[in-house]
C-alpha cells in the first residue's frame, strides 16, 4: 500500500519504517530540514535499538522516503498517518494545533486533485489525541468541501514503549482500530494483515480513549506500588517481596510494580493529566487520576528528602548520577524524573557527575552545568554519594569493589532498586533504596 506519515518523531519514524519492512511504500514528511537530513543518510535522531538498522536498509530499498513537500505525498498515498506532537498545555490539556493543522493541509490536498484521480483516502489519527479528534479531523474536511464519499477517518492508537517499539509494533498484544464504517477499517485490516495480530474494531471515541486508558492505568499501577514502597519503609516490609508475591496473582501481574522514584517520559505525565481535563470538562472529578500525580510527585521530594538527609547537606557535595532518561533504552529526557532530582540538588549546592549510555549531545548542551563522564567509573570519581536514576542493565553488573576505591563517601541512593541491598552492604556500602 502507499503511506504518508506526517511527523518523524517517535511513532511517526518507528510505524514508518515498520510498515516499510513490510514492503509497503512509505513517505515520511516533517518540515524540520535538518531531522530530513539526518535521516536522507540513513541515519535517526534519537535512540532507539534497531531503528537505524531498518531505517536505512528500508531507505536504500526505496520503501521509505522523507520530504518537506507534504501535498503530494499526501495526494499519492492511499492511508495517511498523522504522527504529529500532542503536548500539555499548562492546564493539562492536550494541545492538538498540530493536528488541526496537518487535517487542514489534507483538506487543501483532496480539493485539488482532479475528481478523476481523487482516491479514496483513509486519514488515521495515530497521535495520542482527545476524545472527539476524529470528528474533528472530519469537519474540518466537510467544511473544507471535501466530499464524505472521498475520505473516512480512523483512530488507531500506538502502544509501543521506548527502548523495545520495533519488538511492539511487530509483536503487538492487539491492534485497536476506531472506524466508523466498514471500508475503512478493512483498509487498515488488509494493511495489518502480515503482523497476524489480534484485531478490535471500536468506535472512534472508544479508540480514541482506549489509549489515555491504558496509559493512565499503567501509570496508576506504578504509583500504587510506590505507595506500598512508602508503608513498607515505615513498617519494615520490603517492596520487592511484597510486589513478587502480588504479582503472581493473575488477576494483578507483576509488570509495572518496580517500586522506584515515578513514572516520566513522553506519555504516561501527559496522557494522565490529558484525561484528568477531559473528566474535568465533562463535570466529573478523576479523584483516582489526582492521587496518581500527586504519589508521582511525593517520589521525587521523597527521595531528594533522603539524599539530604543522609549527607546532613548536599551544599559543596559532589552526586554521582547513574543514568540521565527517564527509562533504561532510550535517550529520551521528556518528564524524565532525573531531572527533577537534579535539579532540587543543584538550588541546594550540589555538584552533580552525570553518566548515562545514551545521552545525546543536545542534551550535554542544554545541560552544560553537569559534568558528563565518560564511564560508570568516570562519574564515581571523588563522590559524595552514588545515585541511580535510570536502571540500565550496565548499571546493575557495576564492580563495587572497584567502586569504593573511587569515591569519597561509601553511600548509594537506589531510586530504582536494582541492587541487592545485603551485597550492597556487605561490599562496604550503605545502602538506601526506595520501600526497602
């Protein structure tokens, strides 16, 4: 089939190029040149495992091309992805001018092909947007005079999870798509076929919510569990015991119950707080949702909390900070809780060494007040304190021995527990990690 995608971030390059090994023809747009010129060379702008590989042997095959020029890549395409950027806006909300934008710019793309040539075109929000975009998406176009008969448009949410999306997108647990008529989602059926994956055919606002719901769950999963980890510290539990033995319970499961310092990154902070406002237009109050923010946002004070309170003051002291992103396989700082810690410590005078395998040199820039190590080894130099932020797997085999030689104070703060506590001590360490 051919495809445009409109946005190259995240979900725009990864289903581009996913549905590109699959031998269909893709055209990515984006009107940022240099993100364009990056990947003309076969190249991607943030990490990702795998990516660049299918990338570029899917660019060299002539499957995935990347252009500026969005009017013909729209009106050669017979399914067009909209990939676009759907932020908090201060109250919550999600911001979705990109959106109204690219659905503009499709309208203007319909209308001037010649009635002869005019396909019928299946417009698929893949964006994570507000209940409702898709008939938004459609007024825009009817208002636009673009015939109904000429177009239909479908929410089909993404589910891929940084560090592992190629494996998602390939292997996926189901495939939600929100159509509101049967040629369209036959369109998107035929397009999925390959993957052999299970498939629900939804309304459009139930897909549209489908996704704000999975994530807000996910997110509600880890606050609970860092709520255990707080009344395990107070009442001498361990967390990980206790999350083992819920999650054997098939009606609980064990993923998303790693007790630690908060959620962060691109979806799970905005998508909570997204549809916290969209409960809050509707008169309800997300009661839930609220106290799911607000234990994220006690984990950071909490955990910032123990590191002064241990070193009596941070003022002069120098942090050695064991990763950067907010998940382990990905360079991506968005909400990144990292950065909060970081931030609380260096108003209180600390000095922070900062090591992380996949920092980007964009991030060193923006960050140009810490010192980037080159090593794990490198960062414990002449530390006060190790903190670990981000449980990357190097982290975990890190040679204690050859750590405490290094640093100045034998004491790490575990935000993520990766560490088992009684080696850690038994290594000369004191150890601190979170409902432990």
């Amino acid at each position: 089939m051919k495809l445009a995608v409109i946005g190259t971030g995240y979900v725009g390059l990864v289903t581009g190029a996913c549905f590109a090994n699959l031998g269909n023809e893709v055209i990515c747009v984006d009107k940022d040149q240099k993100r364009l010129e990056v990947l003309e060379k076969g190249k991607v702008p943030f990490y990702e495992p795998g990516l660049p590989e299918m990338v570029a042997k899917n660019h060299q095959a002539g499957r995935i091309t990347f252009t500026s020029n969005i009017i013909p890549a729209l009106q050669r395409s017979d399914i067009i992805f909209i990939a676009v950027g759907t932020p908090s806006r201060s109250n919550g909300q999600a911001d979705v001018s990109s959106v109204v934008d690219v659905a503009k710019t499709i309208a203007k793309a319909i209308k001037a092909m010649k009635s002869s040539n005019g396909k019928f075109k299946v417009i698929v929000n893949k964006s994570t947007v507000p209940v409702g975009m898709g008939d938004i998406v459609t007024k825009i176009l009817i208002d636009s005079e673009v015939s109904e008969k000429k177009f239909s448009v479908v929410s089909n949410p993404e589910f891929l999870r940084e560090g592992s999306a190629i494996a998602d997108f390939l292997n996926p647990d189901r495939i939600v798509v929100g159509a509101s008529n049967n040629r369209a989602f036959n369109v998107i059926t035929e397009l999925y076929r390959p993957l052999n994956a299970h498939i629900l055919f939804t309304t459009v606002k139930s897909a549209e919510l489908i996704k704000y719901a999975s994530n807000a769950f996910l997110a509600t999963k880890i606050s609970f569990i860092n709520e255990i980890a707080n009344i395990c510290e107070r009442v001498g539990s361990d967390v990980n015991e206790v999350a083992n033995a819920m999650g054997l319970d098939k009606r609980i499961g064990r993923a998303f119950l790693n007790a630690g310092i908060g959620y962060g990154g691109s979806c799970f902070p905005k998508d909570v707080l997204a549809l916290m406002h969209l409960a809050r237009e509707q008169g309800y109050d997300p009661q839930i949702l609220s106290s799911v923010t607000e234990v994220n946002d006690f984990q950071i004070d909490a955990f910032v909390g123990k590191i002064i309170k241990t070193l009596k003051s941070v003022k002069g002291k120098q942090i050695a900070m064991l990763g950067l992103s907010f998940k382990p396989e990905t360079d991506d700082l968005r909400e990144a809780p990292s950065l909060k810690v970081i931030d609380s410590l260096v108003k209180k005078g600390a000095k922070i060494n900062v090591y992380d395998p996949a920092v980007s040199e964009n991030s060193k820039k923006q960050l140009n007040y810490l010192y980037f190590a080159d090593n794990v080894y490198d960062a414990l130099k002449n530390a006060d304190a190790i903190v670990v932020v981000t449980e990357w797997a190097e982290f975990k085999e890190i040679d204690l021995d050859r750590a405490k030689k290094l640093v100045k104070t034998r004491i790490i703060f575990d935000g993520r527990n990766i560490y088992e506590p009684k080696k850690v001590t038994e290594a000369g360490f004191k150890y601190i990690g979170i409902g432990r």
